[in-house]
C-alpha cells in the first residue's frame, strides 16, 4: 500500500514537473487577437497614426506599439486604415434580421452596428423582436426605434381625423412600453401612412414619452421639396419643446424646383443649433431615393384602408383628382426631364415582370404609349394591386455634396437586410459606405477620409448615445472595420444591386473576426443595443 502511494505522488510530482516546463516554454498570450502595423483612424475626425490594436474578449485592451506583445490571433493591417467599425443609424433591418442574420449585405460594408425602427416603421412588440435575436444571435450590433405609425395603427388604424385623449394617452403608454423594452428613441414618417394624419399637437405630446429615458426624435419629415423648410421646422419644434436631440432622416432636396437651394435646409438647422437645439442630419449617398408607391397618391385615398381605396378608385371623380395628384408629385418637371424613365420598380409582388424596369419600359412592353396620363393609370394600377417599391431619381449631385460637406450630416444608407438575388433592390443596401470613401472622398474629394470615417463611426455613437461605440479606445468594445483606402469601394448599381463591395479586409464585431478579405466567416457575435429605458427597469427590479 505505500509503496503504491509513494508511486502515485511521484506520479503526480513528474506530471507537475513537466506541465510547469511545459507552461515556461509556451508563449504567454497578451490579447486574444492583435491588430497590426496599420493606419488607425480613431473616429474622432483626428489625422491617422500609425500603431497596433490589442483585444481581450470582446473589448480594446490596448492601442500603440505592441510589437513585443503575443497573441492567439494576428491580423497584419501592413498598409491598411483601421477605423471603427461603421454605424449606420438608418435603417430598416428590424423587418428582416431574425430570417438573415449574417447580415451579409451591412457586414460586407464594414457596418458592425445598425438601428432600425426608421420612418415611423417598427416591429412590434419590439420586445419579442429583441428577445429572439438574443436567442438567435446575429453579425452585427442591433437597436431599435420605436415608430409612430407602427404605434398609430395599432391605436387607431387608419383614421383621418386627430387623436381622442384616451387614443393620444393610449398612444404614449405603448411608446413608453417599447422605451422600457429598450428602444433608443421615437420615429416619425410623416409622408407616410398614418403618420400623415397627424399634427404638431399630436406629436409634440407624444415625444413627450420618450424624455425620460433620454431618447431621441427621428424623423422621415413631411415634405423634401418646396415646404422643405417648414417640415424642417416641424421637425425641430417638436424636439425643442421637449428638450431632445433631433435627427432629420434622409436629408434631400427631392424636387428640381428646389435643386441649388440647400438654404432651404441649412438655415432652420443651423438657427435651432445657434438656440442651443440639438439637430443633425442623415443623407445616403445617391440621387435617388426608394419608397412605395403609396407615398405617389394623396393620403386621403387611403383613409379606411386598402379596401376603402379601391373603392375610392370606381368613383370617376375622385379617380380623376388621384391622378391629377399623382401627375403633380411624381411625373411633372420644371427641368423638362422625362420623369417616365426616373422612376423604376424595385420590387412587386403582383408585377415582378416589372422589376428593374422604368415606366417608360414598363408602357411600351405593355404596348402603351409612353405618355404621362398613360404613366399616371399605370402607377394607379400597381397601387390598386398591392403597390410596388419604387426607385426615383430625384436629387441633383451638387446639392448632395454641398449636404455631406456640413458638419452634422451622418451617412447613412436608410436600406435593409437583403436577400442577393431577390428584386432589384435600390444599390444603397450594399455600397453606401464603401461608396462614400471611393466615390466622395477618394475620386471627388468632397470630404476627407478622416472626416468621412467620423460620420460614420463617433458621430452617430454621439447622437444616439452609443458610449462605448463608435471610436478607437481602450476599454470600449472592439467594433472594427478595416479596408485598403485604394480599392475599397462599392460595385452595386442600380441595375445590378446585387454586387458587395470589395477592398474590405477584416470586420471584427465585439471581438470576434466575422469578415476576413471580403469574405463573411458565419459568425454570430452582435449585440442588442439597448436604450436607457431597459437599464432603468433592470435597476427598478434590482431594488423591489
């Protein structure tokens, strides 16, 4: 029996002789991955460094010269810009997300963090949504807006007529509801349905629900053509009497009668600024803009729903004063451009036969004449079968330089989650950020790059409160995007969409590599990115 026992512990004393050998000869790792030997552009807008980045998990454990330093992984970034992963604030990617979860067509522009719930749009409850991309996981950083109009119809449907006080309180409880679910703030899309039907009164009071949890107001304003100020102003105004920082979607002088007049924006901006009102901008870098059709026909038509509208349509009067409505907003130019072949369509359910065509094409395939009246019926019928989303090219170049060049202005792609292949999407879904470095900073030099990487990473973090986001800093989580400053760039057009960017050489998401020389390596490391409202329920239950 000793002799046994005495054969155990040497036993033992041999085998924590050789793993204490063992241990002295293997390297000691510093950071689970090591970043190395490149451009670092912090965000913050300041000139690039040259330096390595270090990561422990899913944050930055270190900045600078790290050459002595070991770890699990290296990447070499010889060559290479090293920026913070992306933000794009505008989106619609809550509709899609939890059947795509990759994400390839945000992840593949760098983006390592989106927000949906855009243009008064949301899933709801955004709780359910949340609760199943913990469980699911995804690529990239997700949070959420809750919408007005998600909030209306579920309150009031369609209805024309103002809101009741029960319906307005009614109203606000379900907006605290999802800023206590984690939502980081309120959108509106008021060129929408039924958002269209609302006032000042309504929406100023609504806001209102979202001031205690810090939130801020975005809004898809009513008009981007000749009452472009106005709808400004109501923007600015509504976030003014409750104290929040306001955010005007998709910035856009959408009408040639107002091309050359970026005043027309700037002006209220910058006068609400000098009061001391927090105001920005979003923009996507392209000249034309993507919606459904319904935003082409007067919001009256649509009171009492779809069903309501087709019969509005067998009534020749009220036909007659549709058409008329939609000739002035879609198909007339004071610039004598044919406006048949700026619009396509984008995707249709009842005409896929359509997509990827304009509606001249779309006429002479039916054997029409392509004239405007015949244009007018033609949008009418797409409507009254479903409706279609639509692509209209609407913008002049120079007013969406002049609009990138401020300050405040944010790029954002105001897409969603793609499916390649399926429609003929509007190319901003999968170029805009590598778009802008190639086609405005790179080729045109509108911006610089260190100024296009602060629109895209800390100044988005700031607006939306995204803390621990959005720069290069120890301590904060590692969302990192880096390309080759000479070949990135987009390649989606608007008649091929389906194209991801290239010259995009690593996306690392809280600390994970889920991009590799363009290519998505299938992981799923994204956060959901909860607003203040979520962190105070979790301290009022710490404390019952």
């Amino acid at each position: 029996m000793i002799k046994r026992l005495f054969r155990i512990s040497a036993y033992l004393t041999a085998l924590f002789v050789f793993f204490f050998i063992l241990k002295s000869f293997t390297p000691q790792q510093d950071f689970s991955l090591l970043i190395k030997d490149g451009f670092i552009l912090d965000g913050t807008g300041n000139p690039w460094f040259k330096g390595d980045i270090g990561i422990n998990g899913k944050k930055i454990a270190e900045i600078g010269n790290l050459s002595n330093k070991k770890a699990g992984k290296t990447i070499d970034a010889s060559g290479l810009v090293i920026s913070p992963g992306f933000i794009d604030v505008h989106t619609h990617c809550d509709r899609e997300i939890i059947e795509v979860p990759t994400v390839d067509n945000y992840i593949l522009q760098g983006v390592t963090t989106v927000v949906g719930g855009n243009c008064g749009g949301h899933s709801y409850p955004i709780a359910d949504l949340f609760l199943k991309l913990e469980e699911n996981g995804m690529s990239i950083n997700f949070g959420c807006l809750v919408g007005h109009n998600t909030i209306r119809r579920e309150v009031m449907e369609l209805k024309m007529e103002p809101p009741t006080a029960h319906e307005l309180d009614r109203m606000k409880a379900l907006i605290r509801q999802e800023m206590e679910a984690g939502a980081l703030g309120f959108s509106t899309g008021l060129s929408y349905l039924p958002g269209v039907y609302s006032d000042m009164t309504e929406l100023v009071f609504l806001a209102s629900a979202i001031v205690p949890f810090g939130g801020i107001y975005i809004s898809h304003i009513r008009d981007q053509g000749k009452k472009i100020t106005q709808a400004i102003q109501e923007a600015i105004e509504v976030g003014e009497k409750n104290n929040i920082p306001v955010l005007i979607s998709h910035i856009k002088l959408a009408e040639d009668t107002v091309w050359g007049k970026p005043e027309m924006i700037t002006l209220p901006v910058e006068k609400a600024r000098e009061r001391g009102v927090e105001v920005f901008l979003d923009q996507y870098p392209y000249s034309a803009t993507s919606s459904g059709f319904t935003s082409s026909l007067p919001s009256w038509c649509f009171e009492g729903g779809r069903e309501k509208f087709r019969e509005r349509l067998e009534d020749k009067e009220s036909y007659e004063r549709i058409k008329s409505f939609v000739i002035e907003r879609r198909l007339t130019s004071t610039k004598n451009i044919d406006k048949l072949k700026t619009i396509y369509i984008g995707s249709s359910r009842e005409f896929a036969e359509f997509e990827g065509k304009n509606l001249r094409e779309i006429l002479i395939f039916q054997k029409k004449e392509p004239t405007i009246d015949n244009a007018a019926d033609l949008i009418i019928k797409i409507e009254k079968n479903g409706g279609a989303k639509g692509i209209f090219f609407q913008m002049d170049e120079t007013d969406i330089e002049y609009l990138m060049g401020l300050p405040y202005t944010i790029h954002a792609s105001d897409g969603g989650v793609q499916v390649k292949g399926k429609g003929v999407p509007h190319p901003r879904n999968y170029g805009t950020f590598p778009r802008v470095i190639a086609n405005y900073v790179r080729e045109r030099g509108v911006i610089t790059v260190e100024e296009a990487v602060r629109k895209m990473t800390s100044l988005p973090a700031q607006v939306f409160r995204l803390r621990e986001r959005g720069m290069l800093r120890e301590g904060m989580y590692a969302d990192i995007t880096v390309f080759d400053y000479n070949s990135f760039e987009d390649q989606a057009t608007f008649t091929k969409p389906h194209q991801y960017g290239r010259g995009l050489r690593c996306v690392i998401v809280n600390g994970q590599i889920v991009v590799r020389n363009d290519t998505h390596t299938g992981k799923l490391p994204g956060m959901v990115i909860y607003g203040p409202g979520k962190k105070q329920e979790a301290e009022n239950d710490s404390q019952d």
